[in-house]
C-alpha cells in the first residue's frame, strides 16, 4: 500500500486528473438523475378484478372468490389470498413469496391460464382483469372548478386531459366526472300494452344501430366499397326508431312507449373545490420521468391556461407532491454548504488553511462519485436517497481528517512535506480502510429490512457506502498528492500561532493531567461510566424517552371520509362531504394565521353511500397549530353527522408503520364474525387513549330475496329465468355499447325511476312464459326482506373480519392493549372453536421489521470483528473497540431527552452512523497505542501518549460530524423536522461518545491488560509485566 500511495503522490497529473473526472462525473450524472418522491419498486402483488353487473356481495362470493380461490390454490409462489365480495365486483389480492423460482410475469400468465380454464362461472360476468400491481408516483393534483353545467365541465375537463396528454404527459386521470350514458326508460304497462318485452327491445335496437361492411363492387376502372351505415350515437336519434308495425301499418316508434335520456350514469356524483363544483386531475409519471419536470410542465400549463378559459372557471393546485423533492434537494445543498463552512473553519481551528481547504474538498469530490454510480446503475434522486446523503454528510470526511490530521503532525515536527504526506497517510491507510470497513458494514441490516419497507429503506445504505468508498479514495489517492507537493507553510500569523497555543495549551495542561489520572483510577471510570450507560437505558425502560418507530409528523394533508348504510341515496352523501367541507374551511379566521389552503370533496365515487373530503393545509412554517391539533379541531368542527356509519378524519401522510391496532378474525360463519367483532370493538374502546376503533363488516343494502312458488314451476318458469326478468327491468339490460367521439356510451334498457323506488313496484311486474303468458309477480313468487352484508373479505380462502383501531401513544401503548386482551382472545376463541383471532398491525409490522434489523445487525457486527480482528492481530481487542457501540447510545438518549424528542427509526439510523465514527476513532487510538508498543515503548507509557497524540484527530471528528449536521437541527422547515431525530442522534449522541474515546477506551485497554495479567498468573503461577501479554508488544514494526 505505501509504494502505491507513493507512487501517486509522486505525480500530481494522475490525482488531479481523477479529482477532475469524479467532479465532471457526477455533476453529469446528478443532472441525468430521475428525480422522483420515492424509488421505484416491485410490490410482489397480483391483482384479480371480476364485474359481476347487479349481484349480491354473496352472490359475488359463492359465484366468483371460491371458484377462484380454489383454482389457483396450490400456485407454490403465492403466499397469501386477500379477496373481498361487494355489491358487482370481486377483487382479489395475490401476496407472492419474497423468495420465489419464477419472475412476476411468469406467475401471472399461470393464474390468467387457471382462471381461464374454469367453466361454471356466472354467464353474466365480463372477463376477469389479472394484472401486477406496480407502484405508481403522483406528482400533481390539479382541479378544474366554477360555476358551469355538469356537460360543459366534464368536456372541457377531456380537451384539458388531451391537451396535457399533447405537452408530453403520459399519466393523467380525471375523478369527480361521471360517464355518459343513454337510458331507455320502459314501463310495465306499456310492455304489456303492446305485448313486447325489453329483451325483444333490446335486439331490435342491436339490429338497428350498426355498421357493417358488406363487400365491394370492382369495376375495370375502380373498386367500390359497400358499407351500410347505420348506428345510431344520440338519444334523440334513437327515439325515432321503429319498434313494432302495428295491424294498420303505421309504425310504433321508441319514444311513444319509452323515455330516451341521453345524460350521465345515475347515481353518481362530481366533486367540489372550495363549494365549486370542480374535477380532480391526477399527474402521475413513469419510471422514466423526472417528477420535477412532471410537475414544472403541469404549473406552466396552469399559468398559461388560465388565462384563456372562460370567466367563471379556474384551474387551481391541489397538492405538488415534488415539492418535497425540490425542498429536500434544497435542504440538502442549504445544509451542504453550511455544513462545509463550519467543517472548514473546525480544520482551519486546529489545522492550517491549505490542510483545512483540501481536507473540506473531498466532500464534494465524495458525493460526485456517488452521483455518478447512481446514474451508472440506473437509480433515481428520491426522498430516501437524499436522506442518506444528509445522513453521511456528516461523517463522509472522517478519514480524511485521521490522514490529513497525521500529515499535519509530521510536517510540523519537521518531515518534508511529500514524505509527510505519504508516511502520514501510509501509516493510517489501514485503520482508515478498516474504519471505512466497519461503517459499511454498520449500514449493512439496512439492505435487509424485510417488507415493502426494506424495498425502500435498501436505497439508503447504498448511498452512504458509495460516499464512503468515495471519500476513501479521495483521503488515500487524492488528498496526500495536494498535501506532498509545495512549500512547507509557516505560522507567522499571529491569530495562527495563538490558536496553535491555546490548542497545546489544551491538550498538554488541561486534558493529559485529568487523562492520567482517570489512568490510573480506572476502574472507577468504568464503573462510572456503566452506571451512565443503565440510567440513560432507565430513561428509555421507564418511558421518560419513548419509542416510536415511526411517529406522526406534522403534514400538509389531512382527508375525512363519510359512509351510510348501502343503498342511502348519493344526497344523503352530498349533504354529509358539504357539512365537512364547510367545516375544515371555517378553520380559516380573519383575525388568525391562515390553517387551510384549498378543499376538495366528492361524493358518491365509487358508491353513492361514500364520500371524501381533502384538505390542503399551508405550509408547517407559516401556522402555528400541529395538523394533528388541526385534525382535532376539524373532527369538532363537523360534529355529528345524522345517520352515518362512519366518519373518519386521518393524516394522509401518516408513517409507513400500518395501524396501530389490527386484529383479524378469521373462519367461522358471518354472524359469529359479527357478534366477535361488536365485542371486540367495545373492549377497545374501554381503554383510554384508544380512538377511531371500527370493524370493516358493514351491513350492506336491505336486500329482496324471492324464491319462486310451486305454482310458477308448474307454469314453467324457472328460477334463472325469473331472475332475468327481474334484472333487465331494475338493474337494466345493455343493449349495446357505441364510441361516440372519445367516449364509449352505454345504451341501458330498464323500468323508468319512478317505477324502481318502492318495494311494491316489485309485486306489480308480470313475468313472461315461453309461450308469451303474462302471470302477476306475486302468484308464482314470494319475497322476504334481509340486511345484506356490504362486504365480504376473506383471507386464504376463510371469511376473515378487521377490527381496527388508533392509540394516542402519549396515555398508551398498542402493545400494553393487545397484551391485556389475549386473555379475552382466549375466552373467545374457546366459545366460538371455527374462528381464530390474530394480533397484527403497527406492532406486528414494527416488529418484523425489528427482528430483521437484528438479524441483520448480528452479522454486521460480526463482520466488523473480523475485520478488527484481521488489523489489530488479536481477538479481545475488537471486542474491547465494539464494547463502545452500546455507550455511543448514552449521548443520544439522553440529547432526546432533553430536547423532548421521541426515539424514532431514524434516530437509529443517527445511532448507527455514530457506531461507524466511535469504532473509527476508536481503532486508530488503540492503533496509535499499539504502534508505540511495536516501537518498544512499554503499556502505560504508550496509551499515556495516546490520548494526547490522538486528542487533535478526535476531537476534528466529532466537531466536524456536530458541525455537518448543525444546520440541521437548526433548521425550522417542514423536511426539516422529519430529519431531526436522526441528526439529534448523531450530534448529542457524539458529543458524549467524545468523552467515552479520550478518556473510557484507554481504560479499557488498561483494564484488558490487566486481565491478561490475572489469566496469565493463573495459568502459570508468576505475574507477568504488562508487555508480556501484550501481543502489540511482542510484533514487528509494520
């Protein structure tokens, strides 16, 4: 290693030509970066979707999930089965093993070919969709909204959606508008007077509205196409089409027995900005799209369409989701260049200027390395990898400080400078390897964290070990080159001489005097430092610092959701979204800070019995109240709405942890799952603290389930075909579909709405024989009125209830609850033996996500013992290093404590780079005392010079670690507060750590010395001296 770092040293070019190409490199490679809010990611998810028109949710259960469920039951990469039944549709959600033999491609043509194969599912289904789940980015919510009609609002909303679509867009969707539709309305009365049916309706209209080509005359000159024209694309059209020629010959046309309209879908509704009715535009991108530049064209075309739409309409933003992008780009070079100021003037306090400037220059050089890989691998800039950045900016010039620190030493005691910058960096090239080493492998557990989680948090590590391997090159190739060549600088400066002296001062009069003597009273200082270590963990055991792996921050969007029983009409829903939409903006008063910036709301989306209303809230920096307290009083202000079955208020940007409390009970019939659940859900609500406690088995729509009478057997109706009749007129018969323009329109044929709202127009039906006999409903038919089921969710193949619930963690704990429930689990599990109840939610996904992290950790720090081992030749002495792992804890805790901070995920993250710097100073202090061994000098006189020696070294480390991380904490911004805990960890967790390295890792060595000395005197009966069992002592110089 020393005759290639001489060798570069030697000729300049080659360093500096590296420095050039690593800068150009990355400033390309960060410029051709996808900027993006999060990495993209495979969910391992197969989704199936299957439209059953006007079922049940059991009819859609029995009929649809089983059949499914049990042909692609036994695919071995599957892993779990979440299905649900509701009213129409079945969806399904295929969980795939982590693990598997064949890609998600493979998989999924397997489960379209099982499905395809199965013969006895319902006719009247339309073709299963099985497709990945892939992992889109929103980037813009923009709305539309003023006072117009519902058709002029939806067409200018589609010339908007296209005109994006031409400015490069590729991912635009449109909520809050309603398909067009054309209804044939046909009374019971009029089908009987004329002797028709709808089905004979439906088929006229079929025959009569269609294009089709019929051939082609040629003749010698030319060829003639012959197509007949005549699909009709209008209502108005379609009211004049002849339907029966009556006995006179006059012709009986569709609108004098039906009602044409030709409007929107019934029952649904738009959504509303701020009271206006609006659309809602969502911006999302590809994998090959920047969201910066995304959301620049979006705002461009907002500023430049403004101004051409009509008076009255207004096109305003929702939410720019890359904005956190840009502000954490922003915070990240804010913090960059403060960060390298302070880092500079902490060098230029204990080192000379052209030290201190190349030494801060490898910051740069570092992250343009990463840049540029990132870039070669194809990777994006997102929210987490920018984290990393921030995270190892604090950090990323330890090395360089150990060798630039070590040059400086020798050139001051009078070496020339190229061979005090290759002896300087020579003799610390290992320890810096290893130090470099041990980081790395500190961040390894974070590339193993399972789940969706780990898929994200795996882009961090990668980051922070590619600054570091960067910054290693850099320290070792780069920085002896720029401080071996030119003349030796001299202090003359009188500010340069007095710091010099203060510094000595310092170290020689103040800090080795107290070094000695805890030298000598060493076990004292342990002991003392051991008692620390168990108070600061009393803090965390004793709740007076909690742990929150991932806790509510403040956010810029909340979001309310209303629900009513099945079958409430969409007014109920319109009048419940207004009474919150009013609400959340009566937060805004004239005589305080501004709380909300915009609302949306839609109702009837999806279900008529369902509504949500979005809050924009201004920015975290400009109001005074927390978006929880916000929350709060927007759940006040709504107070209770009449006939609701839910209301819902939550952060849209809650943690990625899951709920609180989620138990799951699954088997059983529907009633047991009911009645477990109601008990359930009142246990919980008994305890304080717990809020928001629900079950997701809602009762559905009262339902009318007819059974057909002997005597209508005997007529020779069957029951298929009595259901037939019953749906064409109250759910409709689809005649056909037609593309009017960019729209595809339904053509519906069904009873008029007058005649399909009340339970008595059922009994006044007649159902039709083959023979064309009219017999009255209720003589071959009885009903019987039940509560259907709104839902039905079933998990591997067993219906399967939720029953969930949010803790204010500040009065309790999720696992304090579930722990004291288990023995009613017990209890109830013992009366009802089909079902079986399951704990999991935040708690059980913290944990998989803890064991993991173990798991991982275990072999990281098994791994930095063989490297230490490897280096120091000996294997107490790593142990002795990794002991200062667990009390670089000491300083973090007790900095949150203070400060009033909870312990978070990422205050780990802080932890784990504070672990990477204590174990690098540690190893070159036990290093440096392990040289002076090797050069004869004896135990105690080595690590008495040590400290001293090293003090300058340490002491730059943690100033320049606190210094890159300062701006941080002091920073006041929104990104900023979610990144606090980590640099909280780093900075109080290092000031501490400061003093474990000067003062507790000598009397470690000591004490370790010492122990060697027992085991030696038991084992041979003499007592040695310390050099005799100190393997350093006994080495070659290396």
């Amino acid at each position: 290693m020393r005759d290639l770092i001489r060798e570069v040293a030697r000729h300049p070019v080659l360093p500096n030509l590296l420095m050039i190409v690593f800068l150009v490199a990355g400033f390309f490679g960060y410029s051709n970066l996808y900027r993006e809010t999060f990495p993209p990611i495979n969910i391992d998810m197969i989704t199936v979707s299957v439209v059953y028109p006007g079922a049940s949710s059991t009819e859609v259960e029995e009929g649809v999930l089983r059949q499914i469920e049990r042909a692609i039951k036994g695919t071995p990469e599957i892993k779990n089965i979440e299905s649900s039944a509701s009213e129409g549709i079945a969806f399904l959600n295929l969980e795939l093993k982590e693990r598997r033999s064949r890609d998600t491609k493979e998989i999924l043509q397997d489960v379209k070919s099982k499905i395809d194969k199965i013969t006895t599912l319902p006719k009247d289904i339309e073709k299963p969709e099985v497709q990945e789940i892939i992992a889109t980015d929103t980037v813009y919510l923009m709305v539309l909204h003023g006072d117009a009609q519902e058709r002029v609002l939806r067409e200018m909303a589609l010339d908007i959606k296209d005109e994006l679509f031409a400015q490069g867009l590729s991912q635009v969707k449109l909520e809050g508008i309603r398909d067009y539709e054309i209804t044939i309305e046909v009374s019971e009365e009029k089908l009987r007077a004329y002797g028709i049916t709808l089905q004979q309706i439906s088929q006229i209209i079929q025959q009569s509205s269609v294009n089709l080509p019929a051939g082609a005359i040629r003749t010698k000159n030319r060829e003639y196409k012959i197509e007949i024209q005549g699909r009709i694309y209008t209502g108005k059209n379609y009211e004049n089409l002849a339907i029966v020629t009556k006995e006179d010959g006059t012709l009986l046309r569709l609108n004098q027995i039906a009602k044409v309209h030709d409007a929107f879908v019934e029952g649904k509704s738009i959504g509303k900005f701020n009271t206006k009715r609006a659309v809602l535009f969502v911006v999302e991108k590809t994998k090959e799209e920047d969201s910066i530049e995304v959301a620049k064209q979006v705002r461009d075309y907002i500023a430049a369409k403004s101004k051409e739409l009509p008076p009255g309409m207004k096109l305003a933003t929702l939410a720019d989701f890359s904005k956190n992008i840009t502000d954490r780009i922003q915070l990240l070079i804010k913090n960059g260049w403060q960060g390298l100021l302070l880092l500079f003037l902490c060098l230029w306090l204990f080192m000379n200027l052209r030290l201190s400037f190349w030494v801060t220059i490898g910051i740069p050089i570092s992250f343009a390395f990463t840049g540029f890989v990132l870039f070669a691998l194809g990777s994006s800039l997102n929210m987490i990898n920018l984290f990393g950045l921030i995270l190892v900016l604090g950090i990323v010039v330890d090395d360089a400080i150990v060798v630039g620190e070590n040059i400086y030493r020798r050139q001051k005691e009078g070496t020339s400078m190229m061979e005090a910058a290759v002896d300087g960096t020579s003799e610390m090239s290992w320890p810096v390897i290893a130090a470099v080493s041990t980081t790395v492998l500190a961040f390894m557990p974070l590339f193993f964290v399972a789940g969706v989680l780990g898929k994200f948090i795996s882009v961090l590590p990668l980051v922070v070990v590619l600054t570091l391997i960067g910054s290693l090159i850099e320290s070792l190739f780069i920085l002896p080159a720029h401080l071996g060549h030119g003349s030796p600088t001299k202090s003359t400066s009188k500010i340069r001489q007095t710091i010099d002296a203060s510094i000595e001062y310092v170290i020689h009069r103040l800090y080795a005097p107290v070094y000695h003597v805890v030298l000598q009273y060493r076990y004292i200082a342990i002991s003392l430092m051991f008692v620390i270590f168990t108070m600061s963990l009393s803090l965390v055991f004793g709740g007076f610092v909690k742990y929150i792996m991932f806790p509510e921050g403040d956010a810029l969007f909340l979001k309310a959701e209303v629900a009513f029983p099945e079958g409430t009409p969409v007014s109920y829903t319109q009048n419940a979204t207004s009474q919150i939409e009013n609400a959340a903006l009566s937060l805004n008063k004239k005589d305080q800070p501004r709380l909300v910036k915009s609302v949306y709301s839609i109702s009837g989306e999806g279900k008529e019995n369902t509504g949500s209303v979005y809050v924009t809230l201004v920015g975290p920096e400009k109001r005074n109240l927390h978006s929880k307290d916000i929350l709060n009083l927007w759940r006040d202000r709504v107070g209770k709405i009449d006939y609701a079955t839910s209301a819902k208020f939550f952060n849209l940007e809650s943690s990625p942890g899951g709920k609180d409390i989620q138990i799951f009970l699954e088997g059983g019939d529907l009633a047991e799952l009911q009645y477990i659940s109601q008990e359930l859900q009142i246990m919980l609500k008994n305890y304080q603290g717990v809020y928001d406690v629900k079950s997701d088995l809602k009762p559905g729509k009262q339902e009318m389930h007819v059974a057909l009478k002997p005597y209508g057997r005997m007529m020779g109706i069957t029951l298929q075909n009595l259901a037939l009749q019953i749906r064409q007129g109250f759910h409709g018969l689809e005649a056909l579909k037609i593309q009017r323009g960019r729209d595809e329109i339904k053509v519906n044929i069904k009873y008029p709405r007058q005649y399909r709202q009340h339970i008595i127009d059922l009994e006044r039906i007649r159902i039709r024989t083959d023979e064309g006999t009219e017999i009255p409903f209720s003589e071959i038919a009885t009903v019987e009125i039940k509560r259907g089921v709104s839902e039905i969710l079933r998990r591997n193949s067993q219906r399967r209830v939720e029953v969930t619930a949010k803790v204010n963690k500040t009065l309790v704990t999720p696992q304090y609850i579930l722990k004291d429930m288990r023995k009613n689990f017990l209890a109830l599990e013992k009366k009802y033996r089909r079902v079986k109840i399951k704990t999991e939610g935040a708690q059980s996904e913290n944990q998989r996500v803890v064991d993991s992290l173990v798991t991982g950790f275990v072999f990281g720090i098994l791994g930095i013992y063989v490297i230490l081992t490897l280096i120091f030749r000996s294997y107490l002495q790593p142990m002795l290093i990794m002991t200062t792992i667990p009390l670089g804890l000491i300083g973090a805790i007790l900095g949150h404590f203070l400060l009033g901070y909870e312990l978070t995920m990422l205050s780990f993250f802080g932890v784990v780079a504070l672990s990477g710097v204590v174990v690098n100073d540690s190893l070159v202090l036990i290093e440096q005392i392990n040289n002076a061994q090797r050069k004869g000098v004896n135990v105690l006189e080595s690590v008495q010079k040590a400290g001293p020696l090293r003090f300058r070294a340490i002491i730059l480390t943690s100033m320049t670690t606190v210094a890159g991380v300062t701006p941080l904490l002091t920073e006041q911004s929104f990104q900023a507060q979610f990144l606090k805990p980590m640099a909280l960890s780093l900075a109080a967790g290092l000031i501490f750590a400061t003093v474990i390295m000067l003062f507790i890792v000598p009397c470690f060595y000591l004490a370790l010395n010492d122990i060697r000395r027992v085991f030696h005197w038991l084992k041979t009966g003499y007592w040695p001296t310390a050099e005799q069992v100190e393997p350093a002592s006994t080495q070659e110089q290396h």
